[in-house]
C-alpha cells in the first residue's frame, strides 16, 4: 500500500514538473509597437485633419468677378497641417497631394510640384500623380518636362492620356478665344441660357456682379423667348441661395417662372457645370450660351464642356456673353491667374478632387 501511494506522488509530482516547462515554454505573440503610442498617433493625425477641414468652412473668401476663393492664408495653413499629417503617416500619399492642391488653389505651382514627385518617390506609376504634372509642367510652358510626364501616362494609361490631350487641346482653343458681350444671332428652338452664380452679400443680397450678369440675362430672355433659363448658384447666405434670388429677380423682370429652373446646390464653378448639365440634356438642347462676368467665361465654357463630354448633349453648340466687369478691350488677353483657374478647374471637372483625405474633402 505505502509502495503504491508512493508511485502516485512520483507520478503526481512528474506530471506538475512537465506542466511547470511547458508553461514555461510557450509565449504569446505580443504587439511589436506599443499601441497606446499608436493611438495618440491616430488622434494626432485625426486632429491635424480636423483642423484643417475648420480652416476649409471658413466663411473667409476672397471674391472678383472672376475669382472667389479662399483667403490665401488659409490655404497655406491647410498645406501646413496636411503636410505635418503626412510626417506622421508617410504613406499617405493622399496627403501629399492634398497639400500640393492647395498651394495650387493659391497660385503657387512652383511649391506644388515638387509635392507631386514625392508622390512618384512612393509610387512611381501614380497615373495621378503624371496627369498634374504634366498639366503643371505645361501652365508653366516647360515642354520638356510636361511631355516627359505626359509620354510616362500614355504607357500607364492611354485611355487618360487622350482625355486629357483633349482637355489641353480645348483649354488652349478658349484661352484664346475673343472676349464677347453681345449675342448677334438668335438661339433658335431647343436653346438654353445659362447663368452663373456669384456669392450673395453677407445679409443675403445680390451682388452688384451678379445683378450685372442677370441684367445680361434679360437682354438675352428677351432676343429668344423660347430659350430655357438655366440660374445655377447654391451657396447660402441668410437662407438664401443665388438661384432661388436669380429666379426670382428674373420672374420680377417678365420672365416666366415655367421658362427658369434654378439649381440651387453648385457650390463652385466645378459645380455649375457638373449639375446643369443635365438639365441639358432632359431638354435635349441644341444651342446654349453661358453668361458670366468677363474675366469668368472662358473658364466657365470649358468646364462645361469638359461636363457634357460625359453627359451630352453631345451634339450641343455652346458660346458665351459676357456681362463686362472690365473694359471689353482689356479682358481680350487672358491673365496668368485666370489661366490657372481654367488648369485647375478643368482637372476636378475631370474627376481628381483638390481634397481626398478623410473629413477633408471637397
């Protein structure tokens, strides 16, 4: 009896000791990085963003008849914290170009490039990343450069490349087309007008700009009664839009409410081309003429056109009129500045956002 509690304590005592090495043997896979440290990272990075998307709601613009956009300060520091973003989270790349976008937005292109080929550092064969700078490269009339660029494209995407051969082809045609503020022909049947927004005063009023472009509309209604009237403007002020104002001065004039349709979302020059275009198309017309303030219309024409590439009508003839905020003799010879804004606008129209990170979009 002894001898056989004996054998049990050996056996106990054996089974306790290898129980005790092979605890002793495994180990749990623990995180190779402390994860508290990556969350403060995230936060970092989530507040950076947050900063950045306050900066872009800012009711701050500054606004000519040509040009509302951001107060320059602003854009800078949007630059600023995206690219602090970017040193936290290095393959972000999207940071990268939202930073470049932005010195774009301000009229630095010679900043924005060089953020563009870092993109390429990361990813050589970014088809976005070509596509800017071979348009950037090509604003600032270094050929070599923007062919090298465009020549990288066409082997990674030779679908893209022709669209925008095509967009550089239609940017250089009404870059250089005269400045007009007459309409010497009628519309015709299955005609449009089109008029362009511009930001609404702080208590919510028209502008004098945008009453100058109405004031072209009238002239315009009443050449061709039978045109449709196509009012696009959505930014808000004091609850009121510019389309539902356009409207309703041009229904105070004459006009027929049936004869306007008034889209009252478009928040950019972008915008008013990518939401009426379809109410071009629904009323398959023919002739169209875009009004906006002299030093506005070229880059207003091409982004419509660019839109109705995609939309249609296809068969679509478009001209512009301009309601004149500087001397018709002066507006003949496009600005540098102007010139960027039709570059520029014409790439969102195509579809490359100038904001893609997060909350931070356009």
């Amino acid at each position: 009896m002894l001898k056989s509690k004996l054998l049990l304590v050996a056996l106990l005592s054996t089974c306790s000791l290898t129980a005790v090495a092979n605890t002793t043997d495994i180990e749990t896979l623990q995180p190779q990085a402390n994860y508290q440290q990556l969350i403060t990272q995230r936060q970092v990075v989530d507040q950076l963003i947050e900063q950045a998307v306050n900066i872009q709601k800012s009711p701050a613009r500054v606004s000519h008849a040509g040009f509302t956009a951001k107060l320059p300060s602003n854009m800078e520091r949007i630059a600023e914290l995206l690219l602090q973003a970017y040193e936290l989270e290095p393959y972000r790349v999207d940071f990268l170009f939202g930073a470049a976008n932005a010195n774009i937005y301000n009229g630095n292109v010679d900043k924005a490039i060089p953020l563009y080929k870092k993109v390429l550092t990361i990813a050589p064969d970014d088809v976005k990343a070509h596509i800017y700078l071979a348009s950037w490269y090509r604003f600032k009339q270094n050929k070599t450069e923007s062919e090298k660029y465009f020549a990288r494209l066409k082997q990674l995407s030779p679908e893209k490349a022709s669209l925008l051969a095509k967009v550089f082809a239609l940017i250089d045609h009404n870059a250089n087309q005269p400045i007009v503020d007459k309409l010497d022909n009628s519309l015709g049947d299955d005609s449009a007008i089109i008029t362009l927004g511009y930001a609404l005063n702080p208590d919510g009023s028209m502008h004098d700009i945008l009453i100058q472009r109405l004031e072209k509309t009238l002239e315009l209604a009443k050449q061709n009664p039978q045109s449709l009237i196509i009012v696009t403007g959505g930014v808000p002020q004091n609850n009121h839009t510019e389309g539902d104002l356009m409207k309703q001065w041009l229904i105070s004039k004459g006009i027929p409410e049936k004869q306007i349709y008034a889209d009252n979302y478009a928040t950019s020059s972008v915008d008013n081309a990518l939401f009426s275009r379809y109410a071009l198309a629904k009323h398959h017309i023919k002739n169209a003429v875009l009004i906006s303030s002299g030093s506005h219309v070229r880059r207003g024409q091409t982004l419509f056109e660019i839109a109705l590439w995609e939309s249609g009508p296809t068969d679509i003839k478009l001209q512009s009129v301009s309601a004149l905020d500087k001397p018709l003799e002066e507006l003949q010879k496009i600005t540098e500045k102007d010139l960027l804004g039709i570059y520029r606008d014409s790439l969102k129209t195509l579809g490359l956002p100038t904001f893609n990170s997060g909350a931070l979009q356009d």
